[in-house]
C-alpha cells in the first residue's frame, strides 16, 4: 500500500471533501482525486460515497480511515518524542482555545514566548467548537469549560469573570444604569445559537434583577460569538454581558453595575496524557502560568470605565 495516498485519504477523511483537503495537503483537487482513485483501484474497494454535499466514507472507508488514523497518531507521537530530545523545547506546537480568548488575550502575548523559545513553530487555532487533543488536531487546549475526557491532563488555568458593558455613546444617549430595575429600560445583545455557549447560564444579564417567573428582558440583537458580542456593544447597539478579559484595553467600553458579577466559569489548560514530558509543551505550560499570574482583574479598570463611574450622574 502506498503510503502517500494513505495520507492523502486520510486528509480528505478528515476534511469531509476534496475541496477542503487541498488547503492542508497544498495539491490540487484533481490531483487528490486522482489518488484517492488509484488508492481504492489498488484496494479494490470503495471509500468514499460522493454526492453534492461532499463526501461520506463506506463501511469500508470507514475502517481504513481507524487503521491509517492510529498509524499517524502513532508517527506523530514518536516525532514528537524524537523531536524533544533536543536540550531546548523545539518542534511544532499547536494550540487552540474559543476565538475570544484567542484573539484578544492570547495572541498578543505570543511574541513573548516566541523570543524566549525561538526553536518552537507555534500554530494557534480558535474555534468556539472545542478540538480533539486525543485525536492530536491540536497538542494543548485552553477550554472555557472541564473537559469530560478523563485521558486528559487538565488543571484550573484562572476564574473568568463576567459583567454587563456598554459604549460610551450608547450610554450618553440612554442613560448610566444605577441600579439592576433601571436595566429594563434599556437594548441588551444576547449570545445567540450556532456556538457552544460562553456559560452555563449565557441569558443571566436578561434576567438580573426580575423575579422568579418574570419574563426576561427581550434583546435587539444576537450573536453566535463572544468576540462579535464586544464589536456589537462597542458599536453601541446596546448593552451585553461579556467576560471581563475581553474588555481589557480595549477603547469604547464601560463596565456597567461594576459590583454586580455575572456567573464565574473556570478555564481550564488541557493537554492528552502522551505530551506530559514533552518539553514545549511543559515550555508553553510555565509561561502561560507566568502571565496569568500577572493578570488581576481585580486591578483592571478600562479608562472607559473609570469615565463612567466618575461621570454617570451628569449623563442623565
């Protein structure tokens, strides 16, 4: 069996069509296909069932796309091992978080750890959709949420804490809230379907403050991503609740009821079992930690916000 076109097919597998393939394999579509063909001529069976959505793998495709799958997760293990042998932490490194941490609070720190670690080739990923680290789509996970997988080795990362912001120019025009009734007067945005959801409870800003049974308040708008909530709210097309490390620094937000905290979810850094002495990950691992001891929310106050507090009296 070519080993080639065991790769390839097993590149399309994952992907789900020819099409997606050609960007991780760097081939064209006909090329693909045309291996994929030689691939089944030479096992004399069918893999993959096409038809106008993509494709399916056959019963037989099926079991190929296991036997090539632990084969490759095997290689990759013994690159890794290879590759670590080295005294300093080399190799490459994959990482996936939600794409709000990612975007706002992750990458901008990346720089740092790629100077103090220059053999490490970093690929970070951001999906609200959480990876499979067993599977190796990626080597570490910074997850918003416990995993249920118990092969992983997992520890708490930090408490993320939530609040309701607004813009400033949304609040010249309809008032400072003071107090949770004076929320009811005003436009919420609402995390919407389509995502994992940021909480366990993403709707609690709709119903702070009401009583038990009361219809929560109704939003103008709704977003299927916590990244797209923050531009929602900085554009002032009302009032959100959104997780207390996405705000920081960034210009057009005022945290509003300051004393009142959403619901605390813990994020969590995660990594499989079979990279627990591998030294680039064990590298990103100290530095991660190094920097989230850095970070208290606590001493956070955006300018926006101090803004606010100091002046919400004189903007009603």
């Amino acid at each position: 069996m070519d080993w080639d076109k065991l790769k390839i097919f097993h590149a399309v597998a994952e992907a789900g069509s020819f099409t997606s393939a050609t960007v991780n394999l760097n081939l064209s579509q006909s090329a693909i296909s045309r291996q994929i063909q030689s691939l089944e001529d030479d096992l004399k069976v069918k893999l993959f069932e096409r038809h106008a959505r993509g494709l399916t793998l056959t019963e037989n495709g099926e079991y190929v796309f296991k036997t090539a799958h632990e084969v490759i997760s095997k290689l990759r293990e013994v690159e890794t091992s290879l590759g670590d042998k080295k005294n300093k932490p080399s190799g490459k490194l994959t990482v996936t978080t939600v794409v709000s941490f990612g975007t706002t609070w992750l990458t901008p720190r990346i720089q740092e750890f790629m100077q103090l670690n220059p053999e490490i080739e970093v690929e970070l990923i951001f999906d609200d959709k959480e990876l499979d680290l067993s599977t190796r789509q990626a080597d570490i996970g910074i997850f918003m949420r416990r995993p249920k997988q118990l092969n992983y080795i997992q520890k708490k990362l930090i408490d993320i804490n939530y609040h309701i912001y607004g813009s400033p120019k949304y609040l010249e025009k309809n008032g400072y809230p003071k107090s949770t009734s004076d929320l009811n007067n005003h436009k919420f945005i609402s995390f919407g379907r389509g995502a994992p959801s940021p909480v366990f409870n993403p709707d609690w800003a709709l119903k702070l403050g009401l009583k038990d049974g009361a219809k929560k308040r109704k939003t103008v708008m709704k977003v299927n991503s916590v990244y797209g909530l923050l531009l929602a709210v900085q554009s002032g097309v009302g009032l959100a609740a959104l997780p207390d490390y996405i705000t920081v620094n960034q210009p057009n937000i005022v945290k509003i009821l300051p004393k009142i905290e959403g619901p605390i979810t813990e994020a969590h850094f995660v990594y499989p079992q079979s990279l627990k002495n591998v030294a680039r990950v064990q590298a990103f691992r100290n530095f991660l930690y190094s920097k989230i001891s850095e970070w208290k929310f606590w001493y956070f106050l955006t300018p926006a916000s101090l803004y606010a507090i100091d002046n919400h009296y004189q903007w009603e």
